[in-house]
C-alpha cells in the first residue's frame, strides 16, 4: 500500500463511504447526511474562532443567514446565474465578516462576544424587517435552483464535494503559520503581541475566513431547503453551533464534526420520540461542560490512551 | 493527537445509531404525516388539533380503514419553526414513508412545508394556516387548504365593521403573512370605513406596551386585530389596565372567540368586542353537528370542548374521501380526486375549490357576552360566516 494511502487510510475510508452512500438507495441517508455535513461545515467555520483563536462568537449564524439569503434573493429574485449567486453570496459573507470584523476584534473576551451578538441579532431584525427582500417572517421560500441540483443524489454530491474541499481549505489554514498564530493568540495574546504577531491583523483574517465558510454552509442550507427562515439567522442558531463545537471538541480539528454528527442526529432521532429536545439538549450541555470539556474529540484520546494502546 | 481511524470509528458509530432505523411500510397501513407543534407556545393549538385527527382517524379504521388499509398517522413536533417543520417533512417522507402530509400552524411553517410537498410531489392538506399565499402565489397543485383563508375572514371583518358603525379603523397583527393577507382583504372589502393606521408586532412578542400606547392615541375608532394565541392573552391582561377596550370599538380575529381563548382569560376577557371562532360547543347546530360534539367530548373528557378538532377531522375527513374516490393514496391520482370534491362536515356541506384547492370553510363570528352565571363568556349571538 502507498504510503500516502496507509497514511490517509481512515480518512480515504470515510470519503469512500461517503461517496457510495447513496448506493445504499435510502433517500432518509442521503438527506439526514446532506444536512449532517452542512452542519458540520459551520461547525468548523466557528472553530477557527472559538477553537483556534480563543474567542468565544454568539453571532455567527449571521454569517450563515447572509451567505443563505443572498445566494436565494439573487437566484431567485433576480434570476442571477447559479455560479455568480454562489459566488457573490460568499462575497457578501466575506465583506459582512470583514466590516463586523473590524469592530469586534477590537475587542477581547466578553466584550467581543458582546459585540458578535449584537452584530448577529442585527443581521436577524434585518432579515425580520426587510419583508419585500427577505419575505420576513416567513423566510424566503421557493428558491430556485440548477435542474441538475434538484435531485437529492446530485444535490448530496455537490455538498459532499463543496464539503470536502472547504474542510481541506480549512485544514490547511489550521495547520499553516497562521494556524499557529491563531493558537498563540489563543494561548496568550499579549505573549504573541510581544514576539512579533499581528495579533489585530490575525483576528480580523481568521474573522473573515471563519465568516466566509459560515456563508458557505448557509448558501448550501438555503440550496437544499429551498428556503432562509430569519431563525437561521437568531442567536440561538450561533448557540446550537457552538454546542456542536463544544459537544465534539473544540481544541481539535475534527472535533466540531463529531458534535455536528451527534447533535444533529441524536436532535433528529429524539424528535421522533419525543417534544423535549431541549431538555436533553441541556443536559447535553451540563456533561460536556462538567464533566468533558474536551468534549468526544477528548472522549476518543481518552479511550485510546487508556485501552488502545495498552493492547 | 486524535487520531483519524478512532474518530472516523467513533463518528460513524453514533450517526448509525441515531439515524438507521428502517421502518417497515406495511400494506395493510397508510401512513399520513402529521406536523404540528406539541411543543412551547403552539402546543396549545398543536394538541387539541391532534385530537380531531384521532377522532377522524378512529371513526375510519372502525369503519373498515381506507382502501382496505388501517390508516395510521406520524406525528412529528414542528416547533412552529419553518427549518425544523422542514427537515421533519422530509424524514416523515424519506423514512417513514407516508403517504400524505397533513398540517401545520403558522402560516411561515407551513410555506416552508408547502415547498416540500412541491419537490416531492406528495400531497400536503393544511387544515389551519389561514394565509392565502399557500394557495395563491405559491400554489402548486400538491397543496390544499381547508381552513377559513384570509379571503373570507377578511370579508367577514369589513361586513362587521360596516355593521357596527366603523368609520375609522386601525389594524395589528403580527408581522406575517397572516396578518398581511388578511388585513389586505379587510381593505378590499370595506365599504365605508377606512384603514388610519397599521401596527405590525413582532411574531410571537408577548410585550405589547408601545402598542397599547400607539392605540390608545390613535385617532381610530375601531381595532381590527389578528394577534392570536398567547399573544392574544398577554394583550388583553396588558390593555385592560389601560382601559383601552372601553374607548375603542374591537373587531378580533384569529379565532379568538373560541370557547379555550374565553376559558383562559375568563373575567378579564373584554366584554362587547366581536370575535371568531371555528366551532363553538354551545352552538345548537345540526345532528351532524350535535354527533361531532358528543364524540370530541367524550374524547377530551369534557363537554366545554376545544375549538381546533374540527378544523384536522374535517381535514382527514377530506383525505379520506379523496383517497377513497382516487382509490388509491398515490399523489396525482389523489390530486385529481380532491380537486372538486365535496363531503358532507358537522357544518355542513363543504367544497374543494378545482382551481385554487381552497374549502369553502367558514367560520363563526359574534360578540362576546356574559352568559348567566359563568365568568366564562360566550359568543352571543354567534353567526356563521363562509
């Protein structure tokens, strides 16, 4: 075997099954694994913020929502070509980062998350108010999309492929020089000031390219539901992602996957029991913040270094 | 450092736990798809409407089921959000494979069911969003709609306001299509009076003090509103203080002349405003009527019974005669059984409209009185407008 290969075996493994998944011929997988993914990629998105740079964001489904409903207005309201929607969809999520960006990293711990959810509940009475763009409270339904995309098979490709290449985008971010600034800053902001990071110039990047994908998991959600609802874009939609980061991990790369794959699909299948999610939820909450703040990433070392490497 | 194969283990693990569940669909059952909230604030609306489901459904399976098949529904907690209503169609369609989607409250989550319904080609009864853009400019031919639009209330509100001397109106809802569609209506319809001022608030605040004080120095003489449910509630505890229902004439939509609304708020609900109401136990109705009463409350236990059962056993009702017409629960075949179709209700006879899908359900309207003894206020004389 490659040596590439045996050492991307389990990652190859996952994509593999990820692309024949739709062999299975259940339409249930296809669907719960397309919304699976899009949460797991705006799980990331926040990570670069809460798990790289230490700064804890209560607004970053404003990104989400921007991203959704920009791409839905321009594709359905003024018939743009799919590409170009797509496109300036995450142009707008970039910019939108950019400007609230600059505001709030000029602010640390609490203030900072202060400021993002301020910024987001503003984003959210923008989609509320704004009812002959938005459709306001009740979203902007009907979105039209590509033919080609309209079957759920091609549609659950394009978010795997979309997927794969945003989470490889965001690795390498992770794991480059400004990765490692990220850490340093989280570490100790005024220790990374000292030895010559750009501590301001940093956040304000990582704000940007953890909005960017925010907006691009949004413009996938509006895709697939065929709708933006302004509750995408509420504070308790940043809270839900921060719970899947914090549920998988937040000091690990893979962790926020992991939350995205438990919350939504533990969300899911309690929905189909029972009406008291949000107790279970909370509870949710209660362990991982008492007993694993690691979270199922931590969960995982756990078992390796205490079973798995003893046999 | 985690390693990949543990985490891609791990992650695969808890995803198929949760999600692989393959229900059986068994050809002896049809499965119909219930949304409706049963959760937070809609569960006042989701549950009672539940009940006139199993009424339905009760009465057809001991008739034998439909097409020789026991007809079974799924229900499914919509939250009264549009995402989750949503996501919660498409598993009730992917996974457990019914037939036919039946619901929801809240005319957004509804829109955003209707979608799904389009895409899936899969026929979606709306048995309580009133708002007419579900049959209007997002109709499509998989959507029909059984309760009292926004078309009929509307026009019942401006016969009202013309009969109790209206001159100048102001309107509030809450800022959704509902409200929009109907208070649109209203100004269509009104012949006479005129709308001075529009308040839309929030969609499901409960705080209504900068409204009650924009009322209270309005310079209408009558309040045309659409605020429903708890809303409804925390208004009138908020206005009454403020003597607001004395000074002003109030015609109240929203289905806030039902027996439940009057129940809750009993001595402090305002005497004299005109309200609207689905169904009413107190009304001397037909024996079909009489019969529909008798068994609803011996279902909720109680005879002061709620007003919402009428509005999903009419729905299933509909179903049920469609599926049996097309003979079969496959969605064109369906589509074309309901289009036109008529059955015999507790209220009579009620049509589906062939171009735009909507029954011709109507609803009672009255104002609300003190009634012998009973804090709890009736309408009085209650009137069916359709």
């Amino acid at each position: 075997m490659p040596f590439y290969v045996r050492k991307n075996f389990w990652t190859i493994t996952a994509l593999a099954l990820l692309a024949i998944l739709p062999l299975t011929g259940s339409r249930y997988s296809i669907d719960l694994t397309t919304q699976v993914l899009i949460y797991a990629l705006f799980a990331l998105s926040l990570n670069i913020l809460v798990g790289y740079l230490g700064n804890l964001s209560f607004g970053h489904a404003a990104f989400f929502s921007i991203g959704g409903y920009t791409c839905a207005i321009l594709l359905t309201t003024y018939n743009f070509p799919f590409l170009i929607s797509f496109l300036t969809a995450l142009a707008f999520s970039a910019i939108a980062a950019f400007l609230i960006g600059l505001v709030c990293v000029r602010r640390n711990h609490m203030y900072f998350a202060m400021l993002t959810l301020a910024f987001g509940m503003l984003v959210w009475a923008i989609a509320l108010k704004w009812r002959p763009v938005t459709g306001g409270d009740d979203g902007f339904v009907g979105i039209n999309i590509p033919t080609i995309l309209s079957n759920p098979i091609n549609f659950y490709y394009f978010t795997l492929l979309t997927s794969i290449i945003a989470t490889y985008a965001l690795w390498t971010i992770c794991n480059s020089t400004f990765g490692q600034a990220m850490i340093a800053i989280r570490e100790n902001q005024n220790r990374a000031l000292f030895l010559g990071i750009d501590t301001q110039s940093i956040r304000l990047k990582a704000f940007v390219i953890s909005g960017i994908f925010a907006g691009l998991s949004g413009i996938l959600f509006a895709l697939y539901n065929r709708g933006m609802y302004p509750e995408s874009a509420f504070w308790t939609e940043s809270g839900q992602v921060l719970i899947m980061v914090l549920l998988g991990g937040m000091h690990s790369f893979i962790g926020p996957i992991l939350g995205a794959i438990a919350l939504y699909s533990l969300e899911i299948f309690i929905n189909q029991f029972t009406e008291y999610w949000q107790i279970v939820l909370g509870g949710i909450l209660l362990i991982v913040v008492l007993i694993a703040p690691e979270g199922l990433a931590g969960g995982v070392i756990w078992v390796e270094k205490n079973f798995l490497k003893k046999s | 450092m985690l390693h990949i194969k543990n985490s891609f283990l791990f992650g695969i693990t808890i995803y198929a736990y949760f999600t692989i569940a393959f229900p059986v669909l068994s050809a002896e059952t049809l499965k119909i798809g219930v949304l409706m909230p049963t959760s937070g604030s809609g569960a006042a609306y989701g549950i009672p409407a539940i009940n006139g489901i199993i009424l339905a459904t009760n009465e057809i399976n001991e008739n034998g089921g439909l097409i020789g098949k026991k007809v079974e529904f799924v229900i499914r907690d919509t939250k009264l959000k549009p995402s989750v209503a949503s996501a919660a169609a498409k598993e009730l369609i992917t996974k457990e494979k019914v037939q036919v989607l039946f619901g929801a409250i809240s005319s957004g989550v509804t829109l955003a069911v209707s979608e799904v319904a389009k895409n899936e080609k899969i026929v979606l009864f709306a048995p309580i969003s009133k708002t007419t853009a579900l049959t209007g400019k997002k109709f499509h031919k998989y959507i029909f709609q059984s309760s009292a639009n926004t078309i009929i209330e509307g026009r019942a509100m401006a016969t009202i306001a013309k009969q109790i001397g209206a001159q100048k109106i102001c309107v509030s809802g809450f800022d959704y299509a509902y409200s929009h569609d109907l208070f649109e209506s209203l100004e269509q319809k009104l012949a006479g009076p005129t709308i001075s001022a529009k308040y839309h608030v929030k969609f499901g605040t409960k705080d209504f003090s900068a409204l009650i004080s924009q009322l209270l120095s309005a310079e209408c003489d009558t309040v045309v509103g659409a605020i429903w449910g708890g809303g409804f509630l925390a208004f009138v505890k908020q206005a009454n203080p403020f003597g607001l229902f004395k000074q002003k004439k109030f015609i109240w939509g929203a289905e806030v002349g039902s027996h439940e609304m009057a129940n809750s708020l009993k001595g402090d609900y305002p005497e004299g405003i005109w309200a609207n109401s689905y169904d009413l136990w107190y009304f001397k109705g037909p024996p079909a009527h009489k019969k529909f009463q008798q068994a609803l409350a011996k279902l909720e236990g109680q005879k002061e019974t709620n007003m919402w059962p009428i509005t999903t056993y009419v729905g299933v009702k509909f179903l049920a005669a469609g599926i049996t017409k097309a003979g079969t629960s496959e969605s064109e075949k369906l589509v074309k059984a309901l289009e036109g179709l008529s059955i015999d209700t507790p209220l009579g006879r009620k049509t589906i409209d062939p171009e735009n899908h909507r029954v011709n359900t109507g609803e009672f309207w009255g104002p609300m009185k003190k009634v012998g003894d009973s804090n709890i206020l009736h309408m009085s004389p209650p009137t069916y407008f359709d």
